[in-house]
C-alpha cells in the first residue's frame, strides 16, 4: 500500500478516536478546491465548464485553513482545476503541513518542475499527477499533445529532490487492460510511491459524455486489469477492499460524507463529484442538515454508474478497520507493497 507508515498510524488512530466518541458520521479527507480554473481541457472533466466570471474567482489562505479546522480530517487533497495555478498555493500548503495534515496535491504536472522550489520535501506532502495512460492515450484524454512527457520529466524531477509522488489515473470506455496494466508497469518502475486508479464520473458538463463507464463495464475492466495484483509490485494507494469493489467481488455503498468537499462556492452537497443538493455555509451545516439517507446506488439516479475511489474508499477504510481480519489484511497489503 502506497500510504507513509506515519499517516496509516495517525489516521487509524483517528478512526479509533471517533469510534469511542460513537459518531456515526465523520470525514476522512477534506476535498478542497480553491479553484476551478485549469491550463487543461480535459475530455471527461465537468469542472472548467464555467463562466469567466467564475473561473476567476479562488479561496484565499485564510479560507483554506479556516476549511481544514472545521472539518478536522487528518487527509486533505487540494485538487481543482490546477491548484499550481493557484498564487498562494505554497502557503496553502504551508499552513496545512504545520497543521501536521498529510497533504495530496494534485496536478496535471504541466506547471510542476517551475514550482518545485515552493516546497520543501515532507511526509506530510504528496504531489499527486494526473497519469491517465501511457504517452497516446494520456495526451488524447487531455486534448493536447506533449503533456504526458512533460509530467513524466516532472515527476522524475520532483523524485530527484526528495518529495513525495504519487499518480492518479482515471479510466474510461474504450480503454484497452493490457495498456493500463502496461502503464501500473510503467509507474512502478519510475519509482512513484503510491498509484490511484479509478472510473471516471459521468459529469453532466463534460464534453464527451460518451467516454463514461456503466457499472458492469467498470467491473469486467478492473477484472482484466487487475487479476493477477497479487503477483505484481504495483503500490496502490487503495485499501484491498476498494480494489476488490471496483472487481464485484464485494458490494458497498459510498460514504459521501467521508470525503467532504470545500470549494469556491462553499460546502458541497453531497459530495465532490455531485452538487445536487447545494451548499451549505458551514461545515457543520453540512453534516447535520444534508439528506444523506437521498443518495448512493440504488437511491439516486446520478449515482447508479459511480465506483469512483472518493466515495467509495471511505467506505472501504472503515470497512477495513471494523474488524481485525480486515485490518489484518490492509496491514500485510502495506507490507507487501
């Protein structure tokens, strides 16, 4: 498992803690997006499809940290849009590893190599690259050629200086199991310390609405690419349990809550990839006012297709520490990378 040992500790122990406190519902890791802007289009993204207006607009400093102490979680992504973008983006990030929060920033590594020297290796920070396919297939998803090389000289780089990296790749219809497996290959051997993997959501905005998985085609995929794990040194940043789900062998509901989300327009209802139910002004409001009961499989229609890892690997984290088997399993998962 590609998770530092120290952020296994702390965030089991967090776990623990909200077990004996008896809370039914409680975050995991703060979805944070100051902006949506992006130096990107991406075929399968419903996130940049706003007006200019909006597109300007960004969370300050103060707001981000302000996001991290309402709502507690031990983890925060800081996605978008590009967070490089972002001016402030080294103090954001700053602010957050003095908070001792383990911090993934994700980016399509385009502007990553110019702003390495803004940040300061730490166990607490992870560069999380946009990785969608070997060199044609990524930069078809992206639209633009040249961006994969580009994000692979990025990485070696910021490996070079001692920071943490790992990848985030997304999949879609039409991709081939052997080349996504070809790529798990690709990304092990160029050393990234964790790789994320998942189906993409069906964003309404997204330009190409014809690229995106229905559940059984997602399932019959992650069966092709991942059915021998067991024998190859890929590093997930999974639990096994969320691995298992995205194969069929276990059936969960996502747990929206688990990963709130903080962006421009405030707290997202439910959840990061849907804003059906609006925003709430507080993190608190978030939590006790949201019809939580209204969504997931089976409840809602937008989410009859999603296996995505942000609703789903909350749900597989606190599967994995309800029982000893299960933690027994996710602790030799670690050790055997």
């Amino acid at each position: 498992m590609g998770v530092p040992l120290l952020q296994q500790m702390k965030v089991g122990f967090y776990i623990f803690k909200q077990k004996l406190l008896r809370k039914k519902r409680y975050p995991l890791v703060l979805m944070l997006e100051p902006l949506f802007r992006c130096n990107l289009e991406c075929a399968g993204c419903g996130k940049i499809q706003y007006p200019e207006q909006i597109l300007q607009r960004r969370l300050s400093v103060e707001e981000c940290v302000q996001a991290a102490k309402e709502c507690g979680a031990p983890v925060i992504s800081i996605a978008g849009g590009e967070p490089l973008i972002h001016p402030e983006m080294d103090q954001i990030v700053a602010a957050y590893v003095k908070m001792k929060k383990f911090v993934y920033l994700c980016t399509n590594g385009i502007l990553l190599k110019k702003n390495l020297k803004k940040y300061t290796p730490s166990v607490y920070l992870t560069f999380n690259v946009h990785i969608d396919g070997l060199r044609e297939r990524h930069d078809e998803m992206v639209c633009r050629k040249g961006v994969f090389d580009k994000a692979i000289d990025a990485i070696k780089e910021a490996k070079k200086r001692g920071f943490r990296v790992n990848t985030n790749t997304t999949l879609f219809r039409g991709e081939d199991p052997e080349e996504v497996r070809k790529l798990l290959d690709f990304l092990t051997e160029l050393g990234v310390d964790g790789i994320t993997i998942s189906p993409g959501y069906s964003y309404e905005k997204a330009p190409r609405q014809e690229l995106f998985l229905q559940r059984e085609q997602t399932k019959e995929m992650f069966q092709q690419i991942l059915k021998d794990r067991n024998q190859k040194n890929w590093v997930f940043n999974h639990t096994p349990q969320y691995l298992d789900f995205l194969q069929g062998k276990i059936n969960y509901q996502c747990t929206p809550w688990g990963n709130p989300t903080r962006n421009i327009f405030g707290w997202q209802r439910p959840c990061y990839l849907l804003a059906d139910g609006g925003y709430a002004a507080t993190f608190r409001e978030l939590m006790e006012e949201t019809d939580w009961e209204k969504y997931g499989t089976g409840k809602y229609e937008k989410c009859s297709n999603c296996m995505v890892h942000c609703g789903y690997e909350p749900t597989a984290v606190i599967d994995a520490t309800s029982s000893l088997k299960g933690m027994a399993r996710a602790a030799k998962a670690a050790i055997n990378g």
